[in-house]
C-alpha cells in the first residue's frame, strides 16, 4: 500500500508511504501544502481546496513510479536492506 486518506473527526490525512521511505523523492512542494504536511507522509487537510489536490495528486504521480521503479530495481523495499 503506497497511498491512505484517513478520515478524523475535523480533517482527513492523506498518507504516502512512499515519502516515508524515500523523502527524497518529493523534490519542492509549495508553502502551502507544506504547511499541510505532518511528518514525513502525511498531509492534512480540513477543507476543500482544489489547487492543492491538484498538487498532492501530481506529487503522488511523480513519487509512487519512481518508488516502485526503485523498489524494483532493488528487489525490495527501498530503504530497507534484505537479509539472505
């Protein structure tokens, strides 16, 4: 699972754990979603506000590819060593 919204009683949280495991991935974000985002992959959000779904959207669709190509490409979970 790479993505989750969550509802709260007064706000939903939308969830990237690809941004959990490679932060480095999410490359700039606006002030204002920046302001949205606790810890390193969750963002909250207590109304509407189309612009920055419409950011929150295209960062999923920049960061979950490239997680699943790195993961693939490791043979795992990126960020995480496998024992053998």
């Amino acid at each position: 699972m790479l993505s989750i919204a969550r509802l709260g009683k007064r706000y939903v949280s939308v969830y990237l754990m690809a941004l959990y495991a490679s932060p480095e991935l999410a490359g700039p974000i606006s002030p204002a979603l920046g302001a949205r985002r606790q810890g390193k992959s969750c963002f909250n959000f207590s109304r509407v506000d189309e612009a920055l779904f419409a950011e929150l959207d295209a960062l999923a669709g920049r960061v979950i590819p490239a997680y699943v190509a790195a993961a693939g490409d490791s043979g795992g979970i990126v960020g995480q060593s496998r024992s053998r």
